[in-house]
C-alpha cells in the first residue's frame, strides 16, 4: 500500500501548483476539493441530500449551483457543517477506492481542511504549505478575480498557519518558487525513502 501524504494550506498558498510539480515527478494525486465536485455532479444519492438541505435552487441547468451554495454557507456554519458532513464521507469512499488502485511508492492527497476536520489523522506524514498573507491574498484575488473582502471572507472560515505548523510534519515557505522546487525535491527523494521502511 502507498504511503499518504496528506497536503494542505490556505487559500492562495499555492497548493495547486505545489501538487503539479509532485504530478510530474510521477507522483498520484488526489485533489479531494475536485473529487467532491465530481461526486456532488453525479452521483445520485448525494445531489438527493444536498436538494434536501439547500431546496432546488441547489442544482440549475450548469448542474451544482456552487455561487448559491457558497452564499449559504460562508455565512451560515451549520450549513457548511451539515454539507461537509454528507460530502466528506463520499469523497473518503471514493479516495479509498482510487488509492487501492495506485501502485506508487507514495501518494499525495491534497486537501484544503487537512487539519480543521481531523483528516490529518487518516496520512502517514503531513505537508503544509504556507505563504505570506500577503502573497496569498494577492494570489487568490488574481486567481479568482473577486474583491478582497470575499477572499478574507473565505480566509476566516479556515485556519491560520499558526493553528496548522504544530501539526505539520513537514512545511514548505511558497514565496520564492525557485526555493519551493528545491523543497519539493528534497521532499520527493524523502518520500521515496519512507516506503523502503
């Protein structure tokens, strides 16, 4: 079985382009955030639970009405609470099945709230990635194109770096890319090493 690797980081950390790099060095990777919107799109029982919680206007002819849903929940933790509640469980199912399937020394499971919901405790090793907030709102702000006060918005339902570092067992700084390619190298032949135990 692969070691799990489970990344994490803020918003505009850089995760996604962290995880590209892992992606060309051979690596698998499960992006628990896509899987989640691929499984809210198509499978049946979850859209059933998900109209029940947010009514019709969940689903609009795009499919998952994700602009309506995000309104709701960044304002309302119980929703996001009982959403995350029929959601994670899914994408567990569904990650277990995906990596009964990889035959690579190690895998990375790339997921958003790593720490917040305890999923740490499911890895082998953990990998944080951090940035200034600076650097991170800019980066997020750029990337979605949205005003600065729906990114803090979105912030604050996450935790600081502070509350992530002591669980983390491992952390790369994301400012200067060249640095990071360093670190993720490093980190690779690292990897490799722990499936030779």
């Amino acid at each position: 079985m692969p070691k799990i690797i489970g990344l994490t980081g803020g918003i505009g950390s850089g995760k996604t382009r962290v995880v590209k790099v892992f992606s060309d060095l051979g690596v698998p990777c499960y992006i628990a955030d896509n899987a989640a919107k691929e499984l809210m799109a198509k499978e049946a029982s979850l859209i059933k639970q998900i109209k029940d919680l947010f009514g019709a206007k969940a689903y609009n002819t795009q499919g998952l009405n994700r602009a309506y849903i995000g309104a709701i929940v960044f304002s309302d933790p119980q929703k996001l609470q009982a959403l995350n509640a029929i959601v994670h469980p899914a994408v567990a199912k569904d990650f277990s099945l995906w990596l009964a399937l990889q035959k690579a020394p190690y895998v990375i499971k790339e997921v958003a709230i790593l720490f917040e919901t305890g999923g740490y405790k499911a890895v082998d090793q953990t990998l944080l990635i951090t940035a200034p907030k600076e650097v991170r709102l800019q980066r997020a702000m750029q990337r979605d194109q949205v005003a600065k006060e729906v990114i803090l918005a979105r912030m604050n339902h996450q935790w600081e770096d502070e509350q992530r570092i002591p669980l983390a067992d491992h952390i790369i700084n994301n400012d200067i890319w060249e640095e990071t390619l360093k670190e993720i190298k490093r980190l690779h032949t690292y990897f490799l090493s722990l499936s030779l135990h």
